[in-house]
C-alpha cells in the first residue's frame, strides 16, 4: 500500500499525457502509485499508458468500456486506489518537482485529513497566474473549515486537494455527475474534514486549454451548475447545527460563482440568460443564511443585491455598462496592434 494514489483520468490527452506522467513518476519520491483511467479515449492515448505500464510497476491502467465523462472516471479510480491518500491529476496538467516530497512531508507533519495546495494556471501564452493558500488567511497548522472560513475563497478545483482515502470512504462521498462535478465534492469534503492543512507552494499547473474546455461551451449544460450547489446545501443541511456556522461563507461564494458562470460570455445561451438569473434568484432565496451574509463591495456588492431581488433588466444595465468601460479602457492603454487579452476561465 503506497502512502499517495494519483488518479490520473484521461480522455484524448494524447498531446500532453507524456508530460503529466512524468511529472508524477519521475519525482524523487517514490511511496507512490499511480491509476490512470483510460475513458474510452479515441486517440493515442491507450498506447501512451501503456509503454508507460510496462516500464514502472507504480502505473495500472483502468481501461473503461465506453466513455463516462471525467468524474466517472475519477470515481472508478478512487474505487481501485489503495494509498492512504488520494489526488486527483488531470491528464493535461502536471505536477511541479519536488511537490511530491513536500507533501509528504506536511502530511507527516499535519496527520491532515486534507490537504490543499497552491496552484497555478498556465496559459498557451506562457502566462503563469499563482493562487496561493494564503489568501484564505491566517490559518493555524491544522484546523476545520469554521476556524478559518476564508477557505472559500480558494477556487473550487479539485485538483489541488490531498485527500485521506478513508475520509472519502465514510462520507460515501464521490463525484457527481454533470458538468461543475468539483463543487459539490471539494465543498462538502472542506465541510466535513476535522483536519486541514495547506501547502503554501506552486505545486499543480492547471493548463488553460484553448479549445475544448466547458468553460469555454456555450451550452444549456451550464445549469447544472444549480444542481451541484444544490446538492452541496443539502450535505450541509445534513451535517446539522454545528455546521450551519458555515452557511454565510458557502453562500456567498455560490452567488459569486453562479454570477461567474453568467457573466462569461461563452456560457450561458443568450435566449436563456434571464431564466439564468431567475433560477440564481430563486437559489438565493432558498438558501440565504437566517441573519444575512456580508455583501462584497462595489458592482460584486451590486448584483448580489440584484439577484436578491430577481432584477434582470437592471442587471444587464450595469453589465453591459461595464463591460463598456472595461472596453475603452483597454482599447486606450492596449498597444497598437496586440491582441485584446483572454479572460480566466472559472470552473
């Protein structure tokens, strides 16, 4: 039984599959296995995983008889994982050298029941955009989430999460099905760990796709996102009293994202952006703490109050007013001839 499982699903990753493996095996520590779930892909994977499998024992290929999607993948890599802990690794992202040891080591440290990184997106420009443990604010060596609920203002991912085995085993809990899988697995998991850690370290690069990512779909699909948060209000429901302390931090951070998700151009379908919102308005009204939340300033503070009160028309003003701003702005200090900036995409 190895200290570490890195699931590894892989899906027409053909391209960049090579470089995440290696930056998995080819780390100085070792206590480690590795089981990649081959979902049915089409390409060149297949032969990858396997020339990989047959040069280190570390590796087991899973092979799926027909493509599930990448939380199913991940759900039938946990089922045959046997680490004391679990990370799940994207197949187009890698880890960073020497993360491996680190981790070990603040888990040897910590005991933790989970563990979370820092992480970086690395753009096909080259561009590299840290996110840092630390802006969740201070926080002691191990704690819960209701010591230290700025956690919720890490981003969801749940890449950047070292996960005890049988922590997940006890919960029952898996990922989900639908698009926006990550949040109703990393936020229930925070809710329901006794002991967190982090890691204030670059150790996972998340590569921005250009093609082929949801974030970048539009779709009707992105309603399910309602689905995954609902699912997340329930858990907390079920964990009773003591957890409601945590109410107001998850809620704001749902409206946040629910508001990402639609202010993303090439999401939502235009002809449904309304119901959107009128779904978002609802959500708030179900799910908004007893004795208020602290509102963030300025346009953010804004449209959660517009969302509260189910005002489309007045949202889209604001909008499309700054989206106008923004635009001159950058028109005005752009140089010449380069092009306009991509935005970041939030899962």
């Amino acid at each position: 039984m190895a200290l570490l499982s890195v699931i590894v699903p892989v899906y027409r990753v053909e391209e960049y599959l090579a470089e995440c493996l290696d930056s998995i095996l080819g780390q100085s520590f070792t206590d480690v296995e590795v089981v990649a779930v081959d979902d049915a892909s089409d390409d060149g994977s297949a032969a990858i995983l396997a020339d990989y499998a047959a040069h280190d024992a570390r590796l087991r290929v899973l092979t799926l008889p027909a493509n599930r999607g990448l939380g199913a993948a991940r759900n039938a890599g946990l089922a045959a994982s046997t680490g004391d802990y679990v990370w799940f690794v994207d197949s187009d992202d890698w880890l960073t050298e020497g993360t491996l040891q680190a981790v070990a080591d603040r888990l040897a440290q910590t005991d933790a029941d989970l563990l979370v990184t820092g992480f970086a997106r690395v753009f096909p420009d080259g561009r590299v955009k840290e996110n840092k443990v630390s802006w969740a604010g201070p926080a002691p060596d191990v704690f819960r989430m209701a010591e230290v609920p700025g956690l919720m203002k890490l981003l969801h991912i749940a890449c950047n999460r070292v996960i005890r085995r049988q922590l997940l085993v006890d919960l029952g809990l898996v990922f989900r099905p639908g698009w926006y899988e990550d949040v109703a697995f990393s936020v229930p998991l925070m809710i329901a760990a006794e002991r967190i850690t982090l890691l204030d370290r670059y150790s996972y690069a998340y590569r921005q796709r250009e093609a082929g990512a949801i974030t970048r779909t539009v779709s009707d699909r992105h309603f399910e996102v309602f689905e995954q948060w609902e699912f997340t209000f329930r858990f907390l429901a079920d964990r009773g009293a003591e957890a409601e302390e945590l109410r107001a931090p998850i809620f704001a951070r749902a409206i946040w994202h629910l508001l990402q998700v639609l202010n993303h151009a090439a999401r939502v379908p235009q002809a449904r952006r309304r119901e959107f919102f009128s779904r978002a308005a609802a959500f708030h009204r179900a799910q908004r703490p007893a004795g208020g939340y602290p509102l963030p300033p300025g346009d953010e503070g804004a449209k959660h109050r517009l969302i509260a009160h189910n005002a489309f028309l007045l949202f889209e003003a604001l909008r499309a007013g700054r989206r106008m701003q923004v635009r001159l702005v950058r028109r005005a200090t752009r140089p010449q001839g380069a092009p306009p900036p991509v935005p970041d995409p939030v899962p």
